[in-house]
C-alpha cells in the first residue's frame, strides 16, 4: 500500500506540482488549501506525512503542526514556505518538524526530504513495534512485598548466576514460568536462547521429535529435518514445563539425554552435543507420583539440585492490591481500556477469597471487570456474588461460616483442611459436576479430579 502525503499550502499551483511529483514517485495524495481544512482533514485520515506550508490564511502552518502533533503524534512533518529564514526554520525543527524546505521548491531535495521522512516513520514504527513485542514477552517479574515472595526473590538471586539445574513446584496458575523466565534473564546465559517446552501439550508420539528433532523421512510426514528443541536451547536454557505429564518412557530418553548432554535425532545416527541449563517446572506432588510409579526417582534428583516452590496466591494475600493495580495499568496500556480503580474496601474483599485459580485467576477477573464494568471505580457492591461469600482467613484461623481446627499444628495439614472443606462444598454448588466446578474455580479438569480423589470427595 502507498504512503499517504498530506500536502497543505493555499497556492493551487503548488499543491498541483507536489501531487505531480509524488504521485510520479508513487505516493497518494491529498490536500487542504488552510490550516483548518487540514485539521479537518486529519480527524479522518491518518497520512504517512504532510508537507506544510508555513504561511497560511487563518490558522499558520506553526499552529498546524501543534495541533497534529497531538492528533498524530508519529506523522512526520516537513515544513515549506517562500519566506524561509534560519530563525523560521529553528523554530519550526524545535517545534518537532522533520525538515524545512524553502520555495521555489527543488524537486530533487522534495523527492529526497519526502522519502527520508517515509523511511524514518517505518523505522519508528518497526522499532516501536519490536519493543512492544519484547515488553509483551518478558515477565513483569514477581510482583509483592510479601514474606514468601521476597524469600523466592532471593532464592531466584542465589541460583540464577549458576549454572545450577532447578525445579520449580507450585499449583497451577502460581507464575512457574515467570520463575524460570527471571532465572534465564539473571544468568550468564541471559544473550542465548531460553527454549520452552509444555511437556503436556504434546502428544507422546512427538515429543521425542519436538525434543531432539528428526531427519527427512523419519517418519511420515517428515518431509523435511527439523532441529529439537534441545539444539534449539545450545549454550541457553531449556524450561520443560509441566515435567510431571511426561510418560515414563520419554522420562528414561531425558535423564540419559540430561546426564550426557548429547543424542541422536530421531531416524539420525549423528551424535549431537549441546550445553544446556535446564530447568523444570511441575504443578504435581512428585514425590507422591514416584511413590505411585509415575515419575522416575532418579529424574526427580537429578532435576531437584536446586528446588524453588512458588507460593498459592492465598498465602500471600497481601500482595492482592499490588497485583490488581499492575493489572489494571498493564491491560489499561495494552489494549485501551478505560482505567479503572478498585477501592480499599474492594481490594479487602478480595483478599479473604482463596482464589483457587491463583496469580491467573486474578489477572482474569481484573480483565473480565475492566470489559464489564461501567464505572472508574470499583467497589465491594460491585464484586460478582462468588467473590463475596464467607471466606476463611488463615492468619487468624477463623471464617465467617465456621472455623480452623486450632488443634492443627502444621501448616499443610491446615491448608489441605481448608482445602477439601473447599472443594466439598463448591462441588455442591455445581451439583456434583465436576467439568463445571473446574471452569468455575480455574482448575484443569485432571488435576481437580485427583484433588478430589486425593481428599475423599465423590
């Protein structure tokens, strides 16, 4: 598509003789003969750039270029005018004017002026485009002020230097991969790839090949090589998340692959080395899966040499309105919402409910309320219903509707407590169904269901 010119002078022959020249070089153009039409024009059009006549009836050209520069703030803007002089020309560049030719107009330096503006847009537009792609793909860190998360930020400083392996365990939704995102952007090798890999996504017939790669007619459908994600990682990091989900079989290939650091792709016979730092992430108890044959022993210790748990967004309640204002601003930039407050008494609210979907089930009501809700603020009257229901505060281990066992000394024993006291009766709400109480409380649907078998629950 063309780059649009708005041409702005109120001489007839000169708007003439530019759209002459332009469209010869291939731009579109349109054109107002004052400053209002101009202004006009820009409220329904969106040019690439504008050549602007200083000198106008009415609104001047200075005024114009004000104004569009807060209309359209990245349109470049070449100033023209047959009464040039150096104090002029200043006070127009000052101003934020890409560039100031002087009449009678040169057609080579109107050629070359206009084509640099057009290249110097792209280029901003390229840039601009690249650093919100970049900001989009990093984590936004670990957000609180809480005890857990200043002890798991500390933990991350001590082992991120290192080339040390770790495995970080937590529930779903917890922030496992931002974990290991600040791991590889802390550590030596924060300029080489960080490679990852939902180890639950991909079928057991192609992870061999999603993580080692294969040669041309290895199989069917193999048309052509493809590298593995392991060679991918070289001299970076590979994050296989989810680690719990991989079969016992693939487990086997990994630890041999983990311990020499070297294989074969799949249908290959050439021996590939790599240096990679792995890191590992699980959302199940794999002590218990070893216990029950589903997870190798000797994997588990050699991923374990440095172990992180990132916490349940319930224990750390506090970081609750750090967290929804972080939100607010992100989605607020992002995708234009209107901002949007929650009030103190708000925030309190949502403090006392367990959030069972943690850090993304929050994330996910800020974004549902931002598109819902009519208002700039946000206040308890305004929560939906599930979010005011009686909820349990464990620092004092009383709720509303009942009451902590106090006689509970260990603090797992209480949580698992709370927990199955939980689920039994958000089981009841949804009249048994568990597919609905799992989208209800943001929970995958197998996880639940062992949740559920776990505490006795049917």
């Amino acid at each position: 598509m063309s780059n649009l010119v708005l041409v702005v002078d109120d001489e007839e022959g000169i708007r003439f003789s530019l759209r002459g020249i332009l469209e010869d070089e291939g731009y579109d153009v349109i054109e107002a003969e004052s400053g209002e039409e101009a202004l006009a024009l820009l409220e329904t059009q969106t040019p690439s750039l504008m050549l602007l006549d200083i000198w106008l009836s009415g609104i001047d050209g200075l005024e114009v270029l004000d104004q569009s520069q807060i209309r359209i703030p990245d349109m470049p803007v070449v100033m023209i005018s047959g009464h040039g002089n150096i104090e002029t020309a200043v006070t127009a560049i000052k101003k934020g004017a890409f560039d100031f030719i002087e009449k009678p107009l040169s057609l080579e330096k109107v050629i070359l002026s206009v084509n640099k503006a057009c290249e110097f847009q792209s280029i901003q537009q390229e840039n601009r485009a690249l650093k919100e792609r970049i900001e989009s793909e990093q984590p936004h860190g670990l957000t609180g002020e809480s005890s857990v998360i200043s002890t798991l930020r500390r933990q991350i400083d001590q082992v991120a230097p290192t080339d040390a392996w770790v495995l970080i365990t937590g529930e779903n939704g917890t922030g496992k991969e931002i974990v290991a995102r600040s791991i590889h952007q802390q550590s030596k090798r924060h300029n080489k790839p960080l490679v990852a890999v939902n180890c639950a996504a991909i079928p057991e017939e192609l992870i061999e090949s999603e993580l080692f790669g294969h040669v041309k007619g290895a199989f069917t459908g193999a048309d052509t090589a493809q590298a593995g994600k392991f060679e991918l990682a070289n001299k970076g990091t590979l994050f296989l998340d989810e680690i719990g989900d991989m079969s016992l079989k693939t487990q086997a290939k990994i630890l041999r692959i983990l311990q020499e650091q070297k294989f074969e792709q799949v249908g290959g016979r050439k021996t590939i080395t790599v240096d990679v730092r792995v890191i590992a992430a699980t959302n199940k108890d794999l002590p218990s899966e070893i216990k029950e044959g589903r997870f190798r022993q000797d994997l588990y210790y050699r991923l374990r040499v440095f172990p992180l748990e990132v916490p349940p967004l319930r224990t750390r309640s506090d970081d609750i309105p750090l967290l929804i204002d972080e939100f607010i601003a992100n989605l607020t930039r992002k995708h234009g919402f209107r901002p949007m407050q929650f009030t103190d008494d708000a925030k309190a609210q949502l403090q006392r409910y367990p959030w069972p979907g943690n850090v993304r089930e929050l994330k996910n009501f800020v974004e549902r309320m931002l598109i819902m809700h009519g208002g700039n603020e946000v206040g308890p009257e305004d929560l939906p219903a599930e979010y005011l229901k009686a909820t349990p505060d464990l620092s004092t281990g009383t709720e509303e509707n009942g009451s902590v066992d106090m006689g509970i000394v260990d603090f797992k024993a209480a949580r698992a407590e709370f927990e199955a006291r939980f689920l039994q009766q958000k089981l009841e709400e949804c009249n048994g169904n568990i597919t609905r109480l799992a989208e209800s409380i943001g929970l995958e649907r197998s996880y639940l269901s062992r949740k559920l078998k776990s505490y006795g629950i049917q």
